[in-house]
C-alpha cells in the first residue's frame, strides 16, 4: 500500500490554485476547483466555477496579486481546509479591488487529488 500524504497534496494543490489564477490558466483551474465551486467574495457576492471561468474568458476578471500566508490546514476525511491571509490584487470589470482578506477554502479530495469547492473571503484590510 502507498502512503499518500494528503496535507502536502492540498497544500500544492492551494498553491496550483494560486499560480492559475496569477497565470489566468484556466485549464490548470480546472484540475483543482471542482465545477460545483461556490465562492463568496469580501464584499458578500457569491460566483459559482462556471461565473468565474466566463468572467475570465472575457477579461472582465483578472488576478494581479495573490500572496497567501499565516496558512492553517485542517483535514476531515476527504475534506481539507485551509484558513490564510491573502494580500490581493485583482481587476473586476472596470474596478480594482485591492486589500488583505481572511480566507476560508474548503477542499474535497477526489479521484486521487483535492478540488475547492467552496471559499470565503472576509476583507482585513487595505494594502
């Protein structure tokens, strides 16, 4: 039997995350956010998977910066969480939203890998 350590899976999937998102890399996205993604941003809009990769697509969304730290995981099962700081830059439309925030991520382990399925931003801060 292999060992699989699921903490260093999540965290490299978090950080897989991180550098599509910087990368506007939507395919890599697409490995580790499952379809059925709920995101609720720091100013209480809720985007599902599909809203984000259209919203990319067009260019009306881009990540500019996204430094994550303080990084907490928990794991339950097949469910891993990681609460961190992110210090963020981002277009959306025509606004740039920039700050510190306090993220909450949750992530199912699937098919041998970890997916997000479900994050929570609340803002801390301006940069």
């Amino acid at each position: 039997m292999i060992y699989v350590d699921r903490h260093a899976l999540l965290i490299a999937a978090h950080e897989k995350r991180l550098k599509a998102l910087l990368a506007g890399d939507l395919e890599s996205l697409k490995t580790v956010v499952g379809e059925d993604m709920v995101f609720v941003s720091s100013f209480g809009e809720t985007s599902s998977f599909g809203d984000v990769v259209a919203a990319c697509n067009a260019g009306t969304m881009r990540i500019l910066r996204m430094d994550a730290s303080d990084i907490s995981v928990r794991i339950y099962g097949d469910i891993g969480i990681l609460i961190y700081k992110a210090d963020a830059k981002m277009t959306h439309g025509e606004a740039t939203v920039e700050g510190i925030t306090r993220s909450t991520t949750v992530y199912a382990f699937r098919d041998g890998g970890w997916q997000m399925i479900s994050q929570h931003q609340s803002l801390i801060g301006s940069t």
